[in-house]
C-alpha cells in the first residue's frame, strides 16, 4: 500500500515538472514544414526553447549556426542556421539514428528509397556527395545522400543552396 502511495506521488509530481528541452532521439522530417519540431522562421528563443540552451557554436560559418548534439563533442544532432534572430536552415548531423518522414523514409534507406517515395526530385551537386531537392511555395526540401544512402534530411528557404 505505501509503494502504491509513494508511486502514485511520484507520478503527480513528474506530471507538474516540466519536460527538459531536448534534441529528440527519433526526430521527424515534415518536408516543407519542420525538422526535429524546428521550423524555418522561427526565432532563436523558440528554439532554444524546443532544444534546450545546450548547443555549440560554429566559428567559421557565414551565418550564424547552432550544433544541437546528444552529448558533447558528438557529432550526431541537428544544425540550426540562423540570420537576423529566425531560423533560415536546419538539417540532420552525421545521420542520427531514428530520424525519419512520416510515412516510415528513414536515415540510411538507399537513394532509390528516396526517390520512390518523395517523388521526382532536382540534384544539386556538393563536394563529395549530392542533394536531391524538392522546392515548395517558400521551402527548400534536401535529402542530402553520401555513398548511395540517405545521410541528412535538411529545411531551408526556397532556391536556398543546400552545400553545407
């Protein structure tokens, strides 16, 4: 009776604590809309808000890019470019297991999977490997593909070149 009791405390006191913000471990790709619930336009705030205030720093990069990873000095995660405070590109890291589309396109799935489910696509060559893209009102779709395999999922504004 008192473990039921103190369980069921337990509970009530986790359901009033608010979730932490975390990178998702099987985040979603929503063409055209979001990526691991980041959506383009959205500020800085907001996402710190949905990912946590953990995240490193690109030194180098011409705009201004968050690396959000499970751990320090992995590589697995999500980039967050932002210009002028909004998102303005996210996209996958180092193929994170897990992430997916809604209807099951997986990380890892052959290019041929790619292409049968989004559907025709445009190919952008980048150094060592390519984007197929697809283009919306306002959105860049990527599925960025290293040897044969899906590597990345990626979100940008439309005609956005998608060579990170």
């Amino acid at each position: 009776m008192v473990r039921t009791g103190i369980c069921l405390s337990l509970l009530a006191f986790a359901a009033v604590v608010p979730a932490r913000a975390a990178l998702p471990r099987q985040g979603v790709f929503v063409p055209g809309r979001s990526l691991g619930g980041v959506r383009l336009g959205e500020t800085g705030s907001a996402v710190g808000s949905s990912l946590g205030r953990e995240h490193g720093v690109c030194r180098g990069c011409a705009t201004t890019t968050w690396y959000f990873t499970y751990r320090p000095f992995d590589q697995h995660g999500l980039g967050v470019e932002l210009s002028h405070g909004r998102v303005s590109g996210v996209y996958t890291l180092w193929r994170p297991s897990g992430w997916h589309e809604p209807d099951g396109l997986g990380l890892g799935a052959f290019e041929g999977q790619v292409t049968a489910s989004v559907g025709p696509l445009v190919v952008v060559d980048c150094t060592g490997y390519h984007v197929l893209v697809s283009d919306m009102r306002s959105t860049r779709s990527a599925y960025y593909i290293v040897n044969g395999r899906l590597w990345a999922f990626g979100l940008f504004d439309r005609g956005a070149d998608p060579c990170r």
